[in-house]
C-alpha cells in the first residue's frame, strides 16, 4: 500500500527510551519530503542511531508515531518495510553463506549479472574477484576478511541492491584513506539519487548535499531547517 518511488517521512511527537528510566528521544517532530536528504548531527549519545533504529522498528515506540510514505509503520509487516527502508551501519553484518548470499540477502531475483553491474559502479569488484571463489565464496559470521572501507562498500552495495526507497546511512566517525573515501562518497551520491535519505554525517562532504539538517541533543530537536539557513 506504500506508493511507488521515493518516499516521505514524518515523525510525530515521538517518545523512546531502552530503559523506562532513561528518554533517548522526547518529542521528535519533523517532516521530510519523498526525494530529500535530511542530514543528522549531533554530539556522541545524542540519540542520532536510535532515531534509524527505531524508524526500522527494531524497537518499539513508547508514544507517537512514525510514518513512511503516509503509513504508519507499525501498520506494516517488517518485510513490506524492509523492502523499502534500508540502512547502512557502520559494522556489516556478515552471516555464514556465499559471498552472493550475502550481498543479496537471498533475493534469487538479484542475477549475478545486476550483482556484478553494482559492484563495478560501487568499486567493490576488485575485493570480490581477490575472493577464491568470487561470489560463491563461503564467508564466516563476523568475518573479518573485509577492511573498515570495504565493509562499508560492501554494506552499501547490499543496500544498493535491494533498491530501496528511504535509505538511512549511519556513517563512521573512522578516517579512510582519501581513495576509499571518494570512492565511498560517489556511492553514496548514486545511492542517495534514487531515494529518500537520512545521513547521519559526520564527513563535511556529505553534510554539503543535504537538503535539510537537524541538530539532535539529548535526544531532542534543537534545530531543524533547509542547510543554507543553519
Ligand atoms: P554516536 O555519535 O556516538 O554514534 P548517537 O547519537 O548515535 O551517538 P545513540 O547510539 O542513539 O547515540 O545513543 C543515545 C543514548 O541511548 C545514549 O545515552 C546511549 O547510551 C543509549 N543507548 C544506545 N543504545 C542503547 C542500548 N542498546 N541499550 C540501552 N541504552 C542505549
Ligand atoms: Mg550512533
């Protein structure tokens, strides 16, 4: 029922916490358009991380609403969200199965042929054909055959190839080298063209192609609005 495309959000007066005794996020309030790049910043412990976690429902709101699309979430299954909302953390999860497994999360209708397109784009090739098998390489849960750069291509080439419609980046605070960087940094740009975005920035660079900013602290809004008025 979500429509086609990129698709909008808003969070209404949105109250969390982990522990009933601590709010993480207290009355978050903001609307972004299908198409935009929000840009989130904010000090260490702010409550940035939550906000993704809890717009992919991995935790359960304690009031208000979020609403993806025009739908609230939680009138969706999590597959009817997980296909259209993606995210990209800092540590990819790897599990045991192929390297092709892995990349497509078992969407047999990822070919081979798309998997090798996305990842010439995105500079992923070269790890994958390094691979004894390339992609019927066998990788191990937690593997840590993957540099801090490459698993973070890695994690964007598997959100690349669910094509999402919301996409939420949670960037590292990690220096890479400048060639990982602006090779990092143009997949995000070709990624974040085809969605809806929300960087959590910590990289200047990408803090320049947000449409809107919002400054978090101690899980509250202390600013929102279009980047040139911040
Ligand atoms: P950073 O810039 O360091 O990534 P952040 O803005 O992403 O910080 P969050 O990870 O959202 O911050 O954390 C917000 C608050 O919630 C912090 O006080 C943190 O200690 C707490 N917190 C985070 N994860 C959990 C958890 N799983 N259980 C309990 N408290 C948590
Ligand atoms: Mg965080």
């Amino acid at each position: 029922q979500l429509p086609e495309g990129p698709l909008g959000l808003e969070f209404k007066q949105v109250n969390f916490s982990y522990n009933e005794d601590k709010p993480v996020l207290q009355n978050i309030n903001f609307a972004i358009k299908p198409g935009e790049r929000l840009g989130i910043i904010g000090r260490t412990g702010s409550g940035k991380s939550s906000l993704s976690r809890v717009l992919l429902r991995l935790y359960n709101l304690d009031s208000g609403t979020i609403r993806v699309g025009g739908t609230d979430i939680s009138d969706l299954t999590l597959p009817a969200l997980y296909r259209r909302v993606g995210m990209v953390t800092q540590d990819v999860q790897l599990f045991d199965g192929t390297l092709r497994d892995n990349l497509t999360l078992f969407n047999q209708d990822v070919s081979d042929q798309i998997i090798k397109e996305t990842t010439d784009r995105l500079g992923l090739s070269h790890w994958i054909e390094s691979q004894p098998a390339g992609l019927d390489t066998h990788l191990k849960a937690g593997g840590s055959s993957l540099s801090a750069g490459e698993a973070q291509l890695f994690a964007l080439t598997r959100v690349f190839l669910t094509e999402p419609s919301l996409v939420i980046l949670d960037e590292p605070s990690s220096r890479l080298d400048a060639a990982t960087e602006s090779m990092l940094q143009s997949a995000i740009d070709q990624l974040m063209k085809q969605c809806t975005g929300i960087i959590i920035a910590h990289r200047l660079a990408t803090l320049e192609k947000v449409d809107q900013i919002m400054v978090l602290g101690d899980g509250k809004v202390l600013e929102f609005g279009a980047r040139e008025e911040l």
